[in-house]
C-alpha cells in the first residue's frame, strides 16, 4: 500500500470484501447439489451408504473452506490495530467527555 493510498490518521482503514478467496465458498454450496456423487449405495464406508458419510464429508467440506477464507482474508494485525484506534477516538467527543 502507498502513502498515497494509506488512509489519512485517525480514519480506520476502508475494509473491502471483495477478495478472490471469497468465491472458494462457492465450493460447498455447489457440490452438495452434484447429485450422481451420492445417487449410489455402494461404496459404503463401515456399513453407512455413500449418501450418508458424503453428507458426513460436505459438512467437513464446509467447515474446510470456510476457515480457508476465513484465514486468508482478515485484516493484518496493524490494519486491526488502526480501526480499533479509530473506534476508541470516535467513542471520545470533543474535550475528551465520553459519548454513550
């Protein structure tokens, strides 16, 4: 980030949600509705038929990407630093008296 782009002191930094890692969570909303993956008994896993430990696996799948997307998209610690300063000072008006 340039000085040019760094935000001006005491401003939190604008945060973007718009990240490639967030269309990984497609990934588990799509998959479960693949239906010929789990249209099937065999094979079974400790006797459960592929539709019952599949779902098993989507839910894992799930939680996978989530925290995948989750880890590579949170601010930096310096980014949570400035907006946490940022909170503090909008919490304290002018003269320094607490506002509710």
């Amino acid at each position: 980030m340039s000085s040019a782009d760094a935000p001006p002191a005491g401003v939190a930094p604008r945060r973007s949600d718009r990240s490639p890692w967030n269309w990984l969570l497609i990934v588990p909303i799509v998959v479960p509705l693949i239906v010929p993956l789990y249209n099937k008994i065999e094979p079974t896993l400790f006797g459960w038929p592929t539709f019952y430990w599949l779902q098993l696996a989507f839910v894992v799948l799930g939680v996978l990407t989530t925290s995948i997307v989750y880890r590579m998209t949170r601010r930096s610690p310096g980014e949570q630093q400035a907006a946490r300063d940022a909170i503090a000072r909008g919490r304290t008006g002018q003269g320094g008296e607490r506002r509710p």
